[in-house]
C-alpha cells in the first residue's frame, strides 16, 4: 500500500511469527534488505519506500485497530520499530477495511488507531461508499493532492492528539526551547530540540553553511554538509536522551529556513542520512509546533498565520514548505496559552496497490 508518500507491505499481525527475531528475518526477506536496490524483494531502494505496516485488531480501549511500524533500510539489516510513521499509518484504516479488521459504518468511517511503536492514538477517516450491489468499500480515488504523490486520490483525515515526547519522552527533552551545543568540526550552534510526535532538531540552514533552499540532489551529494548534520546528530541524540544515535533513524535533521513560497516555514528533512522528498507527517506535526513555539530557532525564521477561534477552540494552519511542495498542518491550541499546542490535523491519501502473498525463502509453505 501507500500511505501519504511513503509505500510497502503491509501485514495481518497473526500472518507474521510472534518472536521479534524471526518476524524481521521474515520482514528483512520480503524486502531484500541489505541491499541498496532492494533487487531480491518488494522494498524500493529507499528509506521512504523500505517500510512495512503490521496490523491487528484493537485490543486497547477504544481503539479500533493497532499497528506496529517497522523501518527497514535498503542498505542495512535493521528493523527499527522504535521510530514513527504519520505516512504509513494513512494506509492501517484502508488496510483494517480490507482485511476485515474493521467495518466500515456509513459513507465515511472513523476509527481510533493506535501506534505501538510509541502509543500514540490518532483518529483517521476514510471514504467508505457503496457499491452497486449495497457493499461498502474503501474509495480510493479522489480530488484530493498532496505534494510528493503524483495524482489525486480520496483524502484521509487524520487527527493525533499526545503526540508530546513521543519518542523522548516530552516535548522539549532538554528542557529548553532552544539549546547551544558544542559539535566537532562544527562549532558552536545554535538548535531546538523537539518531539511532537517525531524527534526533530531544528537548525538554521544557514548555521551549516546551507540556505535551506537545497534539493535534494543537492543536499545527498554534498558529502561535507552531511558530514557535519551527521555530527551534530549524534551530538543532540545524547542531549534528547536517546543515547547513541549512530544507527537509529531519529532524530530527524531538519534545515529551516524562511519561507520562500507563501508558507510559513521552509524545511529540508534528513531521514536521517538522506533527504525526505517531502516531509514526514508526525515530522511536519513538530516543525509546525516548533514554529509557533516562542525562542525556537523555527519561530525566529517563520512567518506564522493568525490564530482563529473555532468550536473546537483556537487553531492555526501552518503551511511546512519542503522540496516537493507544501504541507499543510493545522494545530489546535490551548486556550489559556496558544504557544502550546494539544492536537493537530491534516490531510493524506492512500492506495491499495496489491494484495497477495510475499513468499519467504525457506517457508514457501507458509505465505505470509
Ligand atoms: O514523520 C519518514 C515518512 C517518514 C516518517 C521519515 C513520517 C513521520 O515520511 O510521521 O511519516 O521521516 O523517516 O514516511
């Protein structure tokens, strides 16, 4: 499936063995990881396109579906499932739809999907008519675009609530909106080191010798500049708590710069070793918050909307401009103090691209 601008395999939880080894060395042969063109399974031969959904029925309290994310990489034999994916998870509902796992309740259906990775709840809605014949289904197609994805398709609503230290374990694990720290080969340098939903660290693009406005060619052949994001990475991996952070995918490097077309921040997105096409979604979700957070190195650069009121209280659209285009994410805010912000919402697609079975070298007799 596709979910938002990320694809792979997605899998019934009760398909896969229980024991965390055997389930990736089934995952790592589905994929055909290690290797850079992932030539031996169904990965693409990227980050964004070596990642894999398991899903199951809800078991928590009013959740409806729970999912596992896991992160595979072309070029290693990691299965990271500490990290997040706001794109992924735009697929679980038409996935649960499908497989049964849910049903669907009227013209749209609404479920609450938890995230185990982190134990994030975000509540989705998908387009579910009916057919000809009574039946309703997961509609694909529609008038809605995200940057990043060629063509139109039917919108998925997503809305997360808590996402706060996600993965850090709050929302600024330091303590500080905005910290000086001390790189080899760098220098000083300013950043703000954040998780509202992903751990991000927000650095001026111009602090490392960039102006923001790189593509992404630019950026993934520019061995010195990577060398010295890589740097302050693994410098802010121990100062955000999450030790050593040499051979996890987060933090997420982002690059801000002033906004160039209309929006309200610009980001450039290193996953962590190469650049996102686009933005990940729970990665928009923190730049957005970053930038609306008083002292932070993205509130400095960015130009933010007005906030309005609406029935569900105050909100703001931000607009996260990055290498493909824009993402739009709106925060809702507290009432007693707009720089904090207790939800957000936005919108992605999905497709159904196949289902069948992924055979496994070894155990043809046991499809998956
Ligand atoms: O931040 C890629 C993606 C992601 C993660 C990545 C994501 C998110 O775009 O919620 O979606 O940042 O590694 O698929």
């Amino acid at each position: 499936m596709r979910g938002g601008t990320s694809r792979g395999p997605f899998f019934d939880a009760r398909d896969l063995p229980a024991d965390t080894a055997s389930r990736d060395a089934v995952l790592l042969a589905v994929m055909g990881s290690p290797d850079p063109l992932q030539v031996d399974g169904l990965g693409g031969g990227h980050p964004l396109t070596s990642k894999v959904g398991i899903v199951a029925p809800g078991t928590a309290s009013g959740v409806h579906v729970e999912w596992t994310f896991a992160q595979l990489q072309p070029d290693s034999d990691r299965v990271d499932t500490t990290s997040n994916c706001g794109n992924m998870l735009a697929a679980v509902l038409p996935f649960a739809i499908e497989t049964g796992m849910v049903a669907p309740t009227g013209d749209t259906t609404t479920a609450r999907v938890l995230t185990r990775n982190t134990g994030a709840v975000a509540e989705i809605t998908v387009e579910t008519p009916a057919g000809p014949d009574g039946q309703r289904f997961v509609r694909y197609d529609g008038d809605t675009r995200i940057d990043g994805v060629p063509g139109t398709a039917a919108p998925v609503r997503i809305g997360f609530l808590d996402t706060a230290g996600s993965v850090a374990g709050s929302l600024l694990p330091t303590g500080n909106v905005r910290d000086t720290v001390d790189v080899a080969g760098v220098g000083q340098i300013d950043v703000t080191m954040i998780d509202n939903g992903q751990p991000l660290v927000i650095v001026d693009a111009r602090d490392l010798g960039a102006t923001g406005a790189e593509s992404l060619e630019e950026i993934d052949t520019d061995d010195a500049l990577k060398a010295r994001v890589e740097a302050l990475r693994i410098v802010t991996g121990h100062a955000m708590g999450l030790g050593d952070v040499t051979a996890k995918s987060y933090p997420k490097m982002t690059l801000v710069s002033a906004p160039r077309n209309g929006g309200a921040i610009c980001t450039r997105s290193l996953i962590p070793h190469r650049t996102h096409r686009s933005i990940g979604v729970l990665a928009a979700v923190t730049a957005a918050t970053a930038a609306v957070l008083p002292g932070s190195v993205a509130y400095d650069l960015a130009i933010a909307p007005p906030v309005t009121a609406t029935a569900d209280g105050p909100e703001t659209t931000l607009s996260v401009e990055h290498p493909s285009g824009e993402f739009s994410v709106t925060l809702g805010l507290d009432p007693d103090d707009p720089t904090t912000v207790i939800r957000s919402a936005l919108l992605r697609t999905a497709r159904l691209i196949m289902a069948g079975q992924a055979m496994v070298p070894g155990a043809a007799d046991a499809p998956t």
